[in-house]
C-alpha cells in the first residue's frame, strides 16, 4: 500500500459516491466506518457533481486522503482514514473537516 494507490482507490470512492453507487463506494468501508457513513453522509450537499482528491498523507501504517465532494457552489472536506484490510486498502474511519 502507498501514498498512489491509496490516491486511486479514495478517487474511485468518490467519483462512486458522487454518482450515487453506494454499493460500490460502500466496498471500501470497514464496518466501523460503515457506522459513520450515515453522519458524513447527511452533511453533503445534495446533488453532489464532483469530487476530488485534494491530499493523501501517510499516518503510521495508514493514509488519510482528504475528498473535496461538491455540487453547484456548495462543497465539504472529507477525510478517510485508509488501512491495509483483508488485502486491499479500505476506509477505516471517516469524518467531515
């Protein structure tokens, strides 16, 4: 796992979320983060139209990559918490910035 495959997977999970697939984008939440989902869910704008990955950090043996998701003029800043989980990055913890 490195800093641009991390940058892959949370640019997938976004452009998932923006076009409402959540079943795809909810593939990369571990079942902690699923029970956060709802909350960072409820703050987005509606209609969401774009996303994009603004930074991917390394933290200890995890990444937190940061997801500007946007419709019309409104925007919020997310940040995902990845880890090395059943052989693939997924998101551990979520939460609005």
């Amino acid at each position: 796992m490195d800093e641009n495959t991390i940058k892959e997977h949370a640019a997938s999970h976004g452009q998932a979320t923006v076009a409402g697939d959540f079943k795809t984008a909810g593939r990369d939440l571990t079942p902690e983060a699923v029970e956060q989902a709802p909350g960072v869910m409820k703050a987005m704008p509606k209609d969401l139209s774009d996303s994009d990955v603004t930074s991917v950090e390394k933290d200890g043996d995890a990444y937190v990559a940061v997801i500007v998701y946007s419709a019309g003029d409104e925007s919020i800043e997310v940040a995902s918490r990845w880890e090395e989980r059943e052989g693939r990055p997924r998101i551990v913890d979520l939460k609005v910035l």
